[in-house]
C-alpha cells in the first residue's frame, strides 16, 4: 500500500508489544490501523478492500 499511495500515506508497522501498541487492547497478531482508527481483519487482509478502503479515508482527508 505504501508504493500504491507513495506520498500521501505514511506507513509504519510496530509489533505488539512496542510502546506505540501498549495504548490499545490488541488480541491478535494481525492489527491494522489508519490514524487511531482500528481497520476490520477483513479488510485490512485484503488488498483490494484495503485499497478502497484508504481510498476514501485519503478522499475525505482532501
């Protein structure tokens, strides 16, 4: 995603048990979140959902 929308979104990827992660209760080991919003498995697994998906966060961001 990050070559798909090169300069209009910063990706950075923690583990777990990083510092940045300690504020949210996360259960399992795939967690994907767009600002401080935490995005559904489905969509977050898949490339075409997830596409779409900060498609229109990236629209109603300007």
């Amino acid at each position: 995603m990050q070559e798909r929308f090169r300069g209009r979104l910063d990706l950075k990827i923690h583990t777990v048990n990083s510092p940045e992660a300690a504020a949210y209760p996360l259960k399992g080991a795939t967690n994907v979140f767009v600002g401080e919003e935490w995005v559904a498995l489905d969509v977050a697994t898949s490339m075409e959902k997830m596409e779409a998906y900060l498609n229109t966060i990236l629209a109603d961001a300007g």
